[in-house]
C-alpha cells in the first residue's frame, strides 16, 4: 500500500499533461493522440552499474536515466512524445520524488509528458524510461542505416567531457566542475536531432558508446566504412586528449552523415538550435568498418582506450 | 560486451516483425506505423517479490510478465500494439532466451509485436514492460470512470484460480494442475476486451489485486457506488470461497459495467472470443465505495481475506 501513496504523490509530482495526452496516469493505461508515424525506445540504469547514487543525487539519477532514452529518439529526428517510467526500489530508498523532480523539469523543458509509469520494491535502484517520439512520416526520421559512400561525417557539440567528468568523481572530486555536470546532466538534442533530420542528414545515432565504437554501429547498419579524422574530433575543455573523447562515451552529441550539399544547411541548423557541427570524417564504399587516423594520416588502434566501458 | 551479443540473440529469437512495425530492435528507436490514439502502460516484476523463480520457469516469467501488461491494454478495449521489453538481469542467470521465448509465444497468439528493448545487468531479475495497444478514436475505448449508476458490473471467466494457483506452489505442490498453470500463464484478454468496448461497456479494469480492491478503482474513478453480490461472483473449481475469489487477485479477467439494454451484445461479445460474463452487481449514485454482500444481502467485510497481497 506503500507503493500506493507513492504512486499518488509521484502522479502528483507530474503536474498538468499537454494536451495530447488525452488520460495520464490512473487509469490501466495513458491515452496519446497519435501522429502518424512512433519511434520508441527503452532504457534501463541501476545503482552500481550505471550510475552510483554515491556520486548523484536522485535528481541526477531521474534526470539522467530519461535524458539518455530521450538521447535515442533526438537521433531518430523525431518530434518529444511521452515519457513512462518504472522504478524499482528498495525500501531505505526515500528519494523517489525527488528522482521524479529531476525527470520532471527536463521533461518540461523539451515539451516531454511524463505520461504513466510503474513503482515497485526491489532490491536496487533501477529506472526503466520508455520514450516516445512522433513524426508525421516514417521518411522523415534518420536511421542508422541511411550513410552513403560520398557523405561527410559529422558530430555536434564536443566530446570527453561526460567521461572526464567521470573520472573526476571517481577520484573523489566533489568540486561542483563543468565536467561533472556533463556527466550527471547529459541534455538530450531533441531540437538538433529533429532540425538536422530536417537539413538532410542520411543517417544519425547519438553518441553513447564513444565516437568510435558508435561510428562502428553506423558504419554496419550502413554497409559503408567510416573514416574517422581524430585531428577534426572536437575535444571538449579539460580532456586529455582526442583518443579519450573518442572513446569515453555519454557525451549524448549526435553524429551523423550527411552528403557535402547539405553541409551549409546542417550547419546552420545545428547553430540554430544552440550547437554547433564538427565534420570529422568521411563515407567510403566498403563493408561496415571505421578507421580511425591520426594527424598523419595514419591508421590508430583505440582498443586500448575502452577504459570506461 | 556480452549484453550485445545476447542483445543480438534476442534480437533473433524475436522472428520476423508484423507490417506495422517499419523499424524493429537495432536502430536508437523502433519506428511503428501508427492509428490514431495510442494506449501505453508499463508494468515491472521483480525475482523474490512479484513472482519467483523457485516456482517459476523463465518462460513463465516472460509469459506472465508480458501478459499482465497486455492485460491493462485489454482493459482498454484497445487492439494489440507492440511490447518494448526492458530485462535486469544477475549475471548467474542464463535464462534469458527462454524467457523472451515465453514472451515471443504469447505475442505472436495476440498479434502483439517484440518490436525493442535493452537487456542490461543488475543483481536481480527485473523485467520492465511496456505495451501499447492502437485505436481508431479515443472515444472507442474503455476507461475506468465511465460508470454510471443504472448500469450493471459484470466480469469475465472465472475468479480465484490464480490466488489457488499461488497457494499451491507455496505449499510446495509441484504437480502441474490447473490452478498452478492459471498463475504461472495468465492469459491477457484482448480480443474480448475489444469485443467489449465496442458492444458498449461504459467502464473496465483488469482484476490484477481482487475484484474487492479493482471494483473500489472503477467506483472512485467514476464516482458512483458499486454493489458486489459476492453469491454471483462466478468461483473457480477449486478455489476454497467467494470470500477469497473476490481478494485473491491476479485473475486478469475483466471487469466492466454496462447499462441493462447492453446485457445481450455483451453476453454475446464475451462468449465470440471464448469466455463468458457473469453480472455480480450493480452500479448506484454516490461516492466512490464498494459495497460487498453476502448471500443474504446483508454487509461483507473482506479486509481479513487479503492474505495475498
């Protein structure tokens, strides 16, 4: 009955629903006005295994947990859609609203509904967000698999920062620090990843694996290699060094291909929507492989540097 | 690295995807062809606390998990959508396969897609998921604060088996019998619910936590008193009473209510997709509570009976 009140309180916490969403939660399902087209996406974190409440607070954990889902439907190029969330969680755990809070306020900011959800006791913390985005044609999203021999490869905003920011608070450090913010407050690029879409990217992913192993995702779904210029990634202030921010994961930036005519167009629309794009590559024919260069041209092995995974 | 590649078993076990579904598992998102109103509802088990692998099989585990989401998009009346599939999962269990193949089994019986999901690692079995059911208006489904006082309360199937089920296997009964089966392999009702809906039901809920505690759901949502002649409630073979057919829970039969002049279509609608209707009640002005009645029309107080929850 605890779970209950709980639910009561949390449904609370949600406030007014937009008006697509014609039954929130309470009943034995939410209710949505459709577009014509859903892309949907499901994400779970649990304490200790991808994030530590001894490093976030429950309001990082919430917003975190929904902006990294959100993450996937922005490099589909969908429009926000609804959010719903289910927590396990152990009894001692006592930061469920404030967990909610942090899902809250990111979701109001990118037009989201928290539209339904699940709480349940457990033995850990864990988040399931289940998202959704709406288009108006399947034609209109970026898949993975749209990268042609001749596009350019391109990536918003920088790189490293959320894996150094791991590491900082890994080594103890609790100085509130840009770095650390990007690690506990990934902001998902709705608005880039729906105008890049728009501008005419071929095929787009967000970047949580790292560049390189993402750009291997691409590269597959594709069937085309990836070069990958490390002397064009743009490394974010304070990492170490290009193969760090190649590597890292969690920087949430979108990459993507596009073919050089609409490199102006995708310029301007990521200026438009307060980022900015770095063309760090190229599509050649050939079969699902990414080869990273160093300055000289020369080929660079980056398996050594998969330390955070 | 291991969660790939059993993301990619999955992935495979999962077989081909219905139409609708122009994206499946492997892009950021799945990207679904959509009707005009989407129903979605998320619902997580975890090992220990809503089912337990002592006396579950991971197939069991994934049928019943998939089966008591759907169950709250038949108490919609809405058509079958996808499943989206979050699994937790300690790294001494290898019975994920089996598991999604209980899921995939009852999916493709309901016209129901796999169609995504994330498999992460934790240190219990959790299973999130979330279902979405399509229709083609809003004011085609059912929800819980339709009714109204004059019209009667009816339920499906039969009450009890699933509360028996449990029992038994908590007195260590490994005999598979019908009851035990009723709990393991609840069977989501969508094609009546449907059936429902368009015969003219005003409200409907799933009885998951007993008819005693779901009628009090459907009496607040719509603000009207609800009668429960607990001599009408149709008992399964086996089970011990009424008196624990109407607190058990866990049945997933439907529970609905209906102006009289509806009685036939809905008889009819409920015994065209296997299963039958008994009318235990009755619906009256006033606000929000169940009244429970004994075979001589006198008060019932169940609240000793939820011995299962």
């Amino acid at each position: 009955m605890v779970e209950l009140e709980l639910i009561e309180a949390v449904k609370a916490a949600l406030g007014p629903q937009p008006a697509r969403v014609l039954t929130g939660p309470g009943d034995d399902a939410s209710v949505v006005r459709a577009d014509a087209v859903l892309a949907t996406s499901t994400d779970t974190v649990v304490d200790g295994v991808h994030f530590s409440l001894a490093t976030h607070s429950p309001a990082d954990v919430g917003h975190k947990a929904l902006a990294t889902a959100l993450s996937d439907i922005a490099a589909m190029g969908a429009g926000p859609g609804e959010a719903y969330v289910a927590l396990v969680m152990p009894p001692e755990f006592t930061g469920a609203l404030e967990l909610v809070g942090g899902m809250r306020e990111l979701a109001g900011r990118h037009g989201v509904a928290l539209a339904g959800g699940d709480v349940v006791s457990g033995p850990v913390l864990a988040v399931t967000v289940t998202v959704t985005g709406w288009s108006g044609a399947a034609d209109r999203l970026a898949y993975r698999s749209g990268a042609r021999p001749g596009d350019l490869l391109g990536v918003t905003g920088e790189l490293g920062g959320s894996g150094a920011g791991l590491k900082l608070l890994n080594a103890g450090e609790s100085q509130p620090d840009a770095l650390v913010r990007r690690h506990r407050r990934p902001e998902p690029l709705l608005a880039t990843g729906l105008a890049l879409a728009a501008a005419g990217v071929t095929a787009m992913i967000d970047v949580s694996d790292g560049v390189a192993t993402d750009a291997g995702h691409l590269a597959r779904a594709s069937g085309v290699v990836l070069e990958v210029r490390l002397a064009d990634l743009p490394v974010a202030d304070g990492v170490e060094s290009a193969e760090f921010a190649a590597t890292a994961g969690d920087d949430y930036e979108l990459m993507f291909t596009a073919p050089p005519e609409r490199r102006a167009a995708i310029e301007q629309a990521a200026i438009a929507t307060g980022t900015r794009v770095s063309w760090l590559g190229d599509v050649r024919a050939g079969g699902g492989l990414v080869e990273i260069r160093g300055p000289d041209g020369a080929p660079v092995d980056l398996r050594g540097y998969e330390h955070l995974r």
